[in-house]
C-alpha cells in the first residue's frame, strides 16, 4: 500500500494520484491539498501544523 509523499497517509488501493517527476522519481498524493503544496507552493511538510498532527496520531 503506498503512502502520501506529503502526508505520509496510507492510499487507499484505486485512489489518490501518482506523480512522476522528470528525474523519474515518483510522488504518490493522497489528495489534491497535499499535491498542491508539495508541487505549487514547494512547502515542506514538517512545518505544516496539520501534517504533524496526522503523524502524531498515526503513531499512537
């Protein structure tokens, strides 16, 4: 099961969007708000208040 290049979410087998990068490394979204941040506005994910979070409360 892949997991959200942004995120870190599990996707969800037939959904989410699959990225390849002209280098030939390959990016999987688990929605559009996660592409649009990481590709658009080049944001880094650890510094997003809403993706910390997510991970905290994958590892409990």
């Amino acid at each position: 099961m892949p997991k959200c290049s942004f995120c870190n979410e599990d996707i969800e087998k037939g959904t989410g969007k699959l990225y390849v990068k002209k280098d030939a490394k390959q990016l999987n979204f688990c929605s559009k708000k996660c592409e649009k941040n990481m590709l658009k506005l080049k944001r880094v994910p650890r510094k997003m208040k809403w993706v910390t979070k997510k991970k905290k409360g994958n590892k409990e």
